[in-house]
C-alpha cells in the first residue's frame, strides 16, 4: 500500500443527517491520483449522499474536507468544479439543443480577439479531448440525438476541459450495453494512465473487480471498510455490504406451468417487427437483448402504453385493446417500466401513495380511502422489500434510487390478486444485491400462484438465473428462443448480436488502452 | 430482511411537527401580522374588522379552492375573474328580467360548468397548455359579456332577492354572534373539499395527475377526466363566488372580478402550491388567503394609499416563489 502518497480528496469524520435519517455518520474517505475507488452499499447506504457532498450539493453537517492537502468548504458545484472535480450524474445535465462542442465548453467557451465565441476553437479541441479519448464524436452534433453512452463521454469530456482532477461516477453503467461498457473502461483507464482520481459508485460487483483499484462498503450511513479490491472476494464484499452471508442468489423453484395466458400474435408498431408468442400461467418468460433491441418497447407495447399498429394481445382468452393501458389493467396486466423517473414515480408524493397508486380501490369505500388498512399494507410492503425510509409520509424523491425502485415494484405486488400477467422491465437496476434476491423471491413466489411473469433485462445473469423460458430479441423482431436447460450465455449473446457491429459507427473503443 | 416497523412509528408527534414544519411559516406571519396591526391602531382587532375580513374573504376563499385543484393537477386558470364577471351579469340580467332567484343561481352555475369543460377540452385533447387557454379565454368571455350586457345591468341596485343571502345572517350563534351566510356557504364548500383532497381517491389522483400524468395513466388513473374535473371544479367556484359577490355588493358590478385571478394565483403560490403540480393543500392556501386579507385590510386602516394592495399581491408571488426556489436548493434537487 502506497501510504505516503498526498490523496486528491480526503474526507474525515464526514455526517450528513437528513430529517429522520442519519445518512452519513462519521465517515473516512479518501480517493489517490490515478486511482478509480469504488463506493459499495446497499440501497439507501449513502453512496449517493457521499458524492453530493463531495460535488458541493449538499453541505455536510460535520467533518472535515481536504483536497490537495488544502481545507475547503464547498457551497455550491461551482466551488467543486473550481477545485477541479466533477460529477457526472446518472440524469446527465447536459443541454440537449446545443451541439456536442458547445456542451463540453458551456460556461468557458474559446473567444477570438474581439470576444466572440472562436467556434473553430471551440470545435477543433472538443475534437482533441475526444480523441484524447479515444473517440469519435461529430463536435456538431446535438447532444439530444446522442445516446446515453455518448452523452456519458460529452460529460467526461465536459469534466476534462476543466481540468478535472477527480471524476466522480455514480451508477454510470446501469443503461449502457456491454460493448457500452467496454469503451467507458476503456476511457477510464486512460484517465487513470493521465492522473485522474475516480470514485466508481455500482451494484455490479464484476465492474469493481475489473476497474477498481480500491472499495469502501457502506452500510446503514457508516463505512464498514475500505480495502485493496485485490484482497477481497466478491462473497466477503456482499457480506459486509449486507452484515451477513448471503445464501442463494437465484431462488428457483419447480414451475408448474399452466394454460395459455398471454397470446401475443403478430405485433408491430414502434419499431417492433411481427413478433409473436405465449405466455403460460404459472410461467417466467425472460425477454433478452441488446440496449436497443426493442426488449421494453415490447413491454409497453403489449400494455398499450406505445402505439400497436398490427397484431392481437390476448390475456386470459379476452382481447386487450390497443393504446389503452386502462384496458390492460383492467383485463389484469401490471407493467413496471424501465424509466423510473419518467413513467414510475409521483415525485412530491409520499411513499405510501405512490405505492397504492394503482391499487387504490382496494383501500376504497367508493372514492373513500381507509387510510388505516392503505398504511397497514404499505407498511407490510415496506417491511418485506425492507425499503429505506423515514416514514410512510416521505416524499419519494427524498428516497435513494434502489429504494424508489422497490417502492414502485411494490405498486404493482399490492395489486396480486387481481394480476395475472406482470411485466417486468429491468426492474432490479440499480438495486443492491441483497434486495436483487428478495426480488427474484417474489417473482418466484407469484409465478407458483399462478401469475404469468415476462421479464425485460439487459442483464444475462438474472435472465439466465430466474426465467422458464427465453426469448432473444434482435432489432424489434424475436431471434431465438430456448429453454431454461438450453439457454448459455453464448447462446443468448450469439442470438442478440447484431449481424452489423451494434451500431457503433461513432464511439470507438480504443485501442491499447487496457481495462 | 430488517425489521423497519413503519408503521408504529411514533405517529401522533410526527404528524404535528410536519404540520408545523409545513404551516409554521404562514401561521407565524399572520400572527406578527395582526398584532402589528392592533397595535397600530385602536380597532384593527375590533369585531367590524373581523367582519369586513369574513366579508371579503369568502369569495377569495372559494376562488383560491378551485384555484388550488387546478394548479395541483399540474395546470393553472387565468380566466376565473372573467368566468365571475360573465356569471354575474348573467345573474343581474336574469333576475331583473324578473326571473326567481333559484334559477338564476342554476343557470350561473351552469355556466361555469360549460366554461371548465369548454378549458378542459382545448387543454387535455387539443394539448394547448393551459395558460393559453385559459389567457385567452380570460378575454374571450370578458368581451362577450361587456357586449351582452351592454352596461345596461351594471347599474341596477338594490335587488331585493339578492338581500336576502348577500346581508342575511343564520341564526343567532353564541359567542361569535350573527354568521353571515357567505361565510356559512364558503365554509361548507371550503370543508368539503379539503376532505375531497386528503381523504379520497379522487384527490389522490389530482395529485398523482399533477405529480406526473405518464405515471398515472401508466397506473390506471383516468388522467384527461381528473384534469377535466379539476378544471371543472374551479370555473363552478368561480361562478358561485360571483354569486356571492353580487349579492353583498347588491349589483352586477362592471369590473367584477377584474385582476382577481392575479391575487388568487398569489395566495396559491404562498400557500405552498407549485407551478409544476402534484404540490399544494387546502390549509396553506387559506392561510395564505387570509394573510393576504389581513394585509389589505390593514393597509386600508393605516391609511396607506390603497395602491399598495396591488403591489402586496406581487410581492406575495414573489416571496412564494423565492421560498420554493430555496426548499429546492437546500434539497438538492436542482
Ligand atoms: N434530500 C434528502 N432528504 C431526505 N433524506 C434523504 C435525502 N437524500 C437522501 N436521503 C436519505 O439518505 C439515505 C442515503 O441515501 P443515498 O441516496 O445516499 O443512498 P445510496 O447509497 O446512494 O442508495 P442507492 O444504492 O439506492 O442509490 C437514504 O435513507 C435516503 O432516504
Ligand atoms: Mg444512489
């Protein structure tokens, strides 16, 4: 261990207290030059509150902050960038009408002699840092048509035309492809080889081992421990995020697959190509693809919540009309989107009542809600998902990210006895491990009442882990389909590959950079 | 999994202080307000103050009620202070043409009605937003009725059918003496849609429609039929709070709700409402409003030139909007 090197940012005795919560208590932390420290927690841990902090959103209540050895107070992002560190965020905030170029110098633009914006300046070194990447980029494109990878590495680049020296990613991964990730490492090893401080903050445990240098694990708002990733193993890491040994990941149990359930026959809309197949009661089916493949829109589509041209849904032997989500409720259907932010969460509402959203009339006398008997399961709910919470009454932006993803997965499970078919759209991103098992329970526990499950995920392991049956989508259409015995992961991989290299015209990994 | 036993947690404590955290503010400045006041002058807490506040404030009350519906739901309506212009005249014209006062009142009523689906309808299947609907609307109706009414109306007083609920009392009460009936009404509707709000499905789901529309049709919620009744809901109060209106003053009033949407929006916004919806109750509001009252009345007692009223109500959007800015800074959310 390389004691005597000065760290970037140490912080020391570092508390944060929120109402009801202690989000941070009496934390150390520290982060080198050219090292990528990873931050691992459960859900509602503090990882997020940590980079906050650190990125001068919130203020911290207690503690010490020291970067290059000096004390500083940030009050605001702007005191963070001026001493060269830079957050980028999950939501990026990137403007999404102006072209790469301008992004990456919003705020300092290259001027010309007579103080006008020098746009060839400005479009020849967003050029160079890009290249200094290692990618191509048009600078002239608007960052609204970019994807979420791109945009990701316009952020960085953004980060590096100030000089960053500390980059701080939280959750960067959770919407990127492998081959998306692939070139992210790929950037984040250079900016390593240039001296740049990383804080890694993920649920994937592969990732740390295959960037980080050190971990810190969280747990409850206190750090367990920080420690060399080489001297870990991934089962010591779970046990200290979680304070015990986990047991089975995947809990499975004998299917007892039933009837015909969900009949879907030739639909097409939004990029879907003719795609048909059955559901059976009592039965996980695992959608699997590529960022891309259409996997969600399929989703939304059989739901009626994107636009069907062609084709019949059938659930339980009735017709579901098209665009018409109300319908699809009624006739059974649940859908748990992949956009939490955009399609799940009431934001200024309260935890409960965005858990009872679509369950409401259980808990009604005509429009009357018993308030008792909506606490009383949400509180249940709460309990058993084991969400982090202050209260019943906590606005639901003020939850971590997994744990407001749990909130919406309990939404649909309060509504089981009227659900026959659940669809499920990544409903484990950004969720600890821990809560990934308590999931992968509950679908399980459903599918044995009879419920039929389809599963989106771009995640090969849980697909493989919890599904009866596999489909692959390639390009809106379905490419393969195996049992649960023949499914592999070469298998799944081969089927979802694109026959063109997926798409990747202008983000290029680099070359000679190791990950 | 951990036990968090939600559910227990010291409910009764909690409950209070978040109502203290949320209302403490306001409460607080009506107070500061209105001792200021009494001590400035000899009859600020005099029972003919009270008075002419519960005079005043009622329609302001039922205007800020529907007011607060719609900007929950995520929309706003501008045109509140012409839909009660419109009723009013309407109701002169009816009753001076000798019809009764019932009918009168049904067909203002149904006025209004028309006007909140007319809005609703340019907003949830036209998508225009709802400021220009509703800006529009402002002029739209404002004109008609300056034509139909042709000032004609304006100038009749002293109906006797509107005496009866304009100046009329219910019975004796104790301690607080003769209620008036615009009190009365306004308390009435004032209750029974802060229970709507808090206590039923339909509330929840104008919140939920205001908080976010994609994930409450997503979740089933009927999302244009819960704007259009919040819309609805406000055009209706409108027009009842015109009721109200002419019947204290006596007449139809030719400027009758003019720039009242400006002051209700205010009092909305202060009373801890957003502009981007899913925000907002029915307590904060009415503090809001009567803080706001208290204010112009007490400029009026100090003899401060009356002007100043028109400015109170923009500095009051002001204030409410620098007070939501900071909650947001502090929580980090921008
Ligand atoms: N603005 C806030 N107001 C109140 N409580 C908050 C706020 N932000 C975070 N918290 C609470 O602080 C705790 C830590 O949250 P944080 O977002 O740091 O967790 P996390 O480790 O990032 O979790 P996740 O893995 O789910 O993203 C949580 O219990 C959360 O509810
Ligand atoms: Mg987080």
């Amino acid at each position: 261990m390389s004691e005597s090197i000065q760290p970037m940012l140490e912080m020391r005795g570092i508390r944060k207290v929120f109402p009801g919560v202690i989000a941070l208590d009496d934390v150390d932390f520290d982060v080198r030059p050219g090292e990528v420290h990873a931050l691992l927690g459960e859900n509602g841990a503090g990882k997020s509150t940590l980079i906050k902090i650190i990125a001068g959103v919130y203020r911290r209540d207690g503690g010490s902050m020291l970067v290059d050895g000096q004390d500083v107070d940030f009050r605001s992002p702007a005191d963070a960038l001026e001493q060269r560190i830079k957050v980028v965020y999950q939501e990026l905030d990137l403007v999404d009408g102006l072209s790469v170029a301008e992004n990456v110098f919003l705020g300092g633009y290259p001027k010309t002699a007579r103080g006008f914006v020098d746009f060839s300046a400005l479009k020849s070194r967003t050029r160079a840092l890009l290249a200094d990447l290692g990618l191509e980029i048009d600078p002239d494109l608007p960052v609204g048509e970019l994807r979420v990878a791109e945009q990701q590495m316009v952020e960085i680049a953004r980060a590096l035309s100030r000089q960053a020296q500390l980059i701080v990613m939280d959750e960067p991964t959770s919407a990127l492809s492998p081959a998306e990730v692939d070139t992210l490492f790929a950037v984040i090893a250079r900016l390593k080889a240039r001296g740049v401080a990383i804080v890694y903050v993920s649920h994937k445990l592969d990732e740390i081992y295959r960037i980080a240098d050190r971990v810190t694990v969280f747990r409850d708002g206190k750090r367990v421990v920080t420690e060399e990733v080489a001297n870990t193993t991934p089962r010591q890491l779970v046990a200290w995020m979680v304070g015990r040994d986990l047991q089975d990941l995947f809990p499975k149990s004998e299917a007892h697959i039933g009837p015909p359930l969900l009949v879907v026959e030739g639909l097409s809309g939004s990029g879907l190509r003719d795609v048909s197949f059955t559901v059976h009661a009592g039965e996980v089916v695992g959608i699997f693809g590529l960022m891309g493949a259409g996997i969600n829109t399929l989703g939304r589509v059989i739901y009626g919540a994107a636009r069907r041209d062609a084709g019949t849904v059938t659930l339980d032997g009735a017709r579901v009309r098209p665009n018409a989500p109300r319908d699809a409720i009624a006739k059974g259907m649940g859908l748990l989107t992949e956009s939490r932010k955009d399609d799940g969460l009431v934001l200024p509402l309260s935890v409960r009542a965005n858990m009872t959203l679509a369950a409401l009339g259980r808990f009604a006398d005509l429009t009357w809600i018993r308030g008792g008997a909506e606490t009383r399961a949400a509180a249940e709910y709460v309990d058993r998902l084991g969400i982090k919470t202050p209260s019943l009454r906590q606005p639901i932006r003020y939850l971590s990210g997994g744990n407001q993803q749990k909130t919406l997965m309990a939404r649909w499970l309060l509504r089981r006895d009227s659900l026959k078919l659940l669809i499920l759209a990544e409903p484990t991103r950004g969720i600890d491990v821990g809560s990934k098992a308590e999931i992968y329970r509950l679908i399980d526990a459903m599918a044995q009442r009879g419920m039929g499950i389809l599963f989106m995920s771009t995640e090969m392991p849980e697909i493989l882990g919890i599904a009866d049956r596999i489909l692959v989508m390639r390009e809106g259409a379905i490419s393969a389909e195996f049992t649960r015995a023949e499914a592999s992961q070469e298998r799944l991989v081969a089927a979802a590959a694109t026959t063109e290299p997926e798409g990747e015209a202008t983000l290029v990994a680099p070359t000679g950079a190791s990950a | 999994m951990k036990k968090t036993n939600i559910a227990l947690a010291s409910k009764r404590t909690a409950v209070w202080r978040s109502l203290l955290l949320q209302y403490g503010g306001l409460l607080l400045a009506l107070l500061l307000l209105m001792v200021a006041f009494s001590l400035k002058t000899d009859h600020f807490l005099s029972l003919t103050t009270l008075r002419t506040i519960s005079n005043q404030i009622p329609y302001a009350v039922l205007l800020a009620v529907g007011m607060t519906c719609v900007m929950i739901v995520g929309g706003i309506d501008l045109s509140v202070g012409s839909v009660m212009f419109v009723a009013a005249a309407l109701a002169g014209k009816l009753v001076l043409g000798g019809q009764p006062l019932w009918l009168a009142c049904a067909v203002i009523l149904l006025t209004g009605l028309v006007y909140g689906a007319v809005n609703a309808l340019f907003i949830t299947r036209l998508r225009v937003i709802p400021f220009i609907v509703t800006l529009a609307m402002l002029s739209i109706l404002r004109g008609l009725a300056y034509t139909f009414t042709d000032a004609a109306v304006q100038n009749a007083h002293n109906i006797e059918a509107f005496r009866a609920i304009g100046i009329g009392f219910i019975a004796q009460l104790p301690v607080v003496g003769r209620v008036p009936w615009p009190v009365v009404i306004t308390a009435v509707i004032f209750a029974v849609f802060a229970v709507i709000l808090t206590r039923t499905t339909l509330g929840r789901y104008i919140y939920a429609v205001g908080g976010n529309p994609r994930a409450a049709a997503l979740s089933g919620v009927r999302v244009y039929g819960v704007k259009t009744l919040a819309f609805v809901i406000t055009a209706v109060l409108a027009a009842l709070s015109a009721f109200i209106l002419i019947a204290r003053m006596n007449s139809g009033q030719n400027n009758a709700g003019f720039g009242f949407e400006l002051q209700v929006i205010g009092a909305v916004l202060l009373g801890g409402a957003s502009l981007a919806g899913g925000q907002g109750t029915l307590v904060g509001t009415l503090l809001a409003v009567l803080l706001l009252g208290t204010l112009n009345n007490g400029i009026i007692l100090l003899g401060i030139n009356s002007h100043w009223q028109v400015a109170v109500n923009g500095f009051a959007i002001l204030i409410a909007v620098f007070l939501d800015a900071r909650r947001r800074r502090a929580l980090g959310q921008d």
